[in-house]
C-alpha cells in the first residue's frame, strides 16, 4: 500500500498535516524541528523538554530568539487560538564594541549617534546615483555609501554570511530598509521604527507550546529519521534500517538534502547555505547588560555576530525566583560558519568559553550558569546571482511526486506565520 507523507515536524509540516490528515514523518522524538523550546536548569547539562514542576531553569529555543513576526491576521489568531501570545515592540540596536556605542536599528536611520561629520558623509554617499549591483555587497555599498559599510555593514555581513556577501546575490533587503528621506531626518531627529519585525509575538507558554498544541491535531510519527528516497521505485528508507512505499511527499527538509537523499542532479552549480552555532547561555546579570532583546555585532572578538537577550524580551525564560529579582540573564550568541563545514567538539568547547568571557569583560554577564550550544546545519540559505539551481532543483523533485514546501524546501528566508501559511496552502493542496 502507498500514501502521500510529509517530511519533516517543524512549524510548516505540522501546519500541512493539520490540514491535509496525512502522515507527518518526524526525525527527532518531539515536534517543532529548531522552532521549539526546552529547559535547563542552573548548573546541570541536561535538557528538558518541557519545565520542571518548581519552575527553576531557564528557558532557550533550539535554534536561537524565533520571534513571530509579520504574518496573516488569520494565521496569527491561528496561533492564539493554540497558545495565547504576547506582543512586543522591538528593541535592537546595533553595538560597537570598540567605541562602546549603541545605535539603534536600523542604523541608516540613526544617523545622528554617530556625529554630525560621519553622518554628513554617509548622507553624501547615499544621494549618490545607485551603483551596478550583481552581489550582496555591490547592493550594500550601492544603498549606503562606502563609509557606513566600512563602519558597519561590511563587517558585520562578514560574520553574519561567514564571508559569502561577497559572491552571493542581494537577497532579503527589507532586512536592511532603505529610505533616503527617513535616512536624512534620522540625522536630525527621532524616526518611526521600520522594518519587517517592529513588532512581534511570541506564545507565553513557549514555541515549543505551539508545536505541541499543532502536533496534537496530526497523525505525526516520531524518530522516523529518513536516510533515502529512492525517486523511481518510491521508497523511503529509514535510519532502523525499515521501508516504506510512497506516492507522493510533500518535504520540509532543505532543499540539499532532498537532493542529496533522492540522488537526483541538475545542471546549475548548488547554493551556498550557513551553518549557525547557537549558544544559548544562563547567568548572573552583569552590570552593564542592555535591555535590547537583541544587537547586531560588527566587532566581537570571538565571532559571533548577534547576541540576543530571551529574557529581556519576556523574564518568562528566567527561573521562577529570578523572574522576580531579575538578577539573571537567558541569552543567546550566533556564530556562521559557510555550509558544508563545522567545528570540532573541542573547537565548539574552546568558543563557548571565549564568549563567556567576552560578555563577562563587556559585563553583559558574570557567572554562566548554562552553556549550551546547538549546531544548526541549514540556518540561511543564499543565492548565486544569475543561478536556475533553486528552480531547476524544485523542477526535479516536483517531476518526481516530491513537492519542497517551507524556509528550506523551497531555499528563501521567511518567519514562523508565513511558514505555517505555507504549510496549509500545501496540506489543502493534497488533502487525502
């Protein structure tokens, strides 16, 4: 007997299972892929999935701060409706450790914080007529002028693509808004936020809340780790060794692996990917902590290139006692490394204590009492310029009855909201 599968628990085949009723193929032995929380109390290495019944440990996310942002309204009363949520109001900054200033977000609109004569300069740059643009950083210093992405924008991409803003296309501008008029007045005066995630919502209960509550209106099985899609005799070969005959399969997993895992080729040269280390972090509150929920960093010695404050979002990710006082800190530190690399056990080890040290010296913390990092393989994923590889890669797989859906299936950056839409409008498409 054959039947249509989703591949892949996270937020997107979750949201297709919901709809359709089919099966849901999940590797891990919980929902939710690197959208879902856990919990780890002080002093201890082991991860829980769910808070313990005193409440005392901190809580992280497997793949760093997944905020919702943007979204349908419907999509976002889905959510409610599930787990209720609490919205937020962005703060960010970008932070120079160097000089020890604090611009906030985005930093072309907060030109005055770095002087009259720099401001002057990039205002002067920016009116220039636009460049050739074939790469991200020809886009870069089209849109902002040599000297903010001396300052900013080229080191900081640096870290943030693992060296990669130099060959790979433009991509997600809306991250970095341009708007000339709003770049003059943010010289002079207070601008208005912009940007794709002004505001947020997160479940007061956690992502991993959210996963669960989707995971229990499916037909989800667990620790169904695949190894092999054979395309011509549709058979899934699983990591215990069993099989199973499909018909068709609608998969969440990155669109690399779908290739690599069917052993289907195309013509065009792959796309490159970054692999992200997150190191989720508990301590003592420093002295001089921020209170942004998270900071672009240019210059961290350590390489990371965003450090992100879970607690000063919501105190929520504190254990109990300190959700009170307020003299702990849940954070998380983001490092790139170019897809297709990653560091050794003890290179991880030696980083950690690096950025421990790091954010004692910055005093954003003293004592860590977690260090726990995860390794996510496919973080972001990125474009040559000119490059058919995403289509003709999606081509190839559709031909087969394998239809890619979601962030990584189908190899373009999108939030949880449009992810779950995304998993709906294909669940309905193949609804059994």
């Amino acid at each position: 007997m054959t039947q249509t599968f989703i591949l892949g628990g996270g937020v997107t085949g979750l949201a297709a299972g919901l709809t359709s009723g089919l099966p849901v193929l999940e590797a891990a032995a919980a929902p939710g892929g690197i959208c879902s929380s856990y919990y780890v109390r002080p002093h201890s290495p082991e991860r829980l999935a769910q808070a313990p019944d005193d409440e005392e440990a901190y809580r992280f996310e497997i793949g760093g701060g997944h905020w919702i942002f943007g979204g349908d309204a419907t999509i976002l009363h889905f959510i409610n409706q599930l787990t209720p949520v609490r919205r937020y109001a962005r703060q960010s900054s970008v932070y120079f450790r160097q000089s020890d200033l604090y611009v906030p977000y985005p930093i072309q609109n907060f030109l005055r914080c770095l002087g009259a004569e720099t401001a002057a300069q990039v205002l002067a740059e920016m009116s220039q007529p636009k460049l050739a643009v074939n790469t991200l950083k020809d886009w870069l210093a089209s849109c902002f002028g040599a000297t903010l992405c001396e300052l900013f924008f080229y080191p900081f991409n640096q870290l943030y693509t693992a060296g990669l803003y130099e060959k790979i296309a433009p991509q997600d501008a809306y991250k970095s808004p341009v708007n000339f008029s709003l770049a003059i007045q943010g010289a002079l005066n207070q601008t208005p936020a912009v940007g794709y995630n002004t505001t947020f919502v997160y479940p007061a209960a956690g992502l991993n809340e959210l996963a669960q509550r989707m995971a229990e209106r499916c037909d989800i099985r667990y620790d169904r780790r695949i190894t092999q899609i054979d395309a011509d005799s549709r058979m899934i070969q699983f990591a215990k060794g069993d099989r199973t005959r499909y018909d068709k399969l609608l998969a969440t997993l990155p669109l690399n692996c779908l290739l690599e895992m069917t052993g289907l080729t195309v013509a065009a040269a792959p796309d490159p990917y970054t692999s992200v280390l997150v190191l989720n972090i508990g301590a003592v509150r420093g002295a001089r902590c921020p209170d942004d929920h998270w900071l672009y960093n240019p210059d961290a010695q350590s390489g990371f290139h965003r450090v992100g404050f879970y607690s000063n979002v919501d105190r929520s990710f504190l254990p109990k006692a300190a959700q009170q006082t307020g003299d702990r800190v849940s954070l998380y530190v983001e490092r790139a490394y170019v897809g297709g690399t990653k560091p050794t056990e003890a290179e991880i080890s030696a980083y950690a204590q690096a950025v421990v040290q790091e954010l004692q010296d910055w005093q954003f913390i003293e004592a860590a009492e977690v260090i726990d990092p995860t390794w996510i393989d496919v973080a972001y994923t990125w474009s040559l310029p000119n490059s058919q590889w995403r289509s003709q890669a999606i081509s190839a797989l559709e031909a087969q009855d394998i239809y890619p859906i979601g962030r990584y299936g189908r190899w373009h950056f999108q939030g949880i909201a449009d992810s779950i839409r995304d998993g709906f409008y294909a669940g309905a498409g193949l609804k059994a």
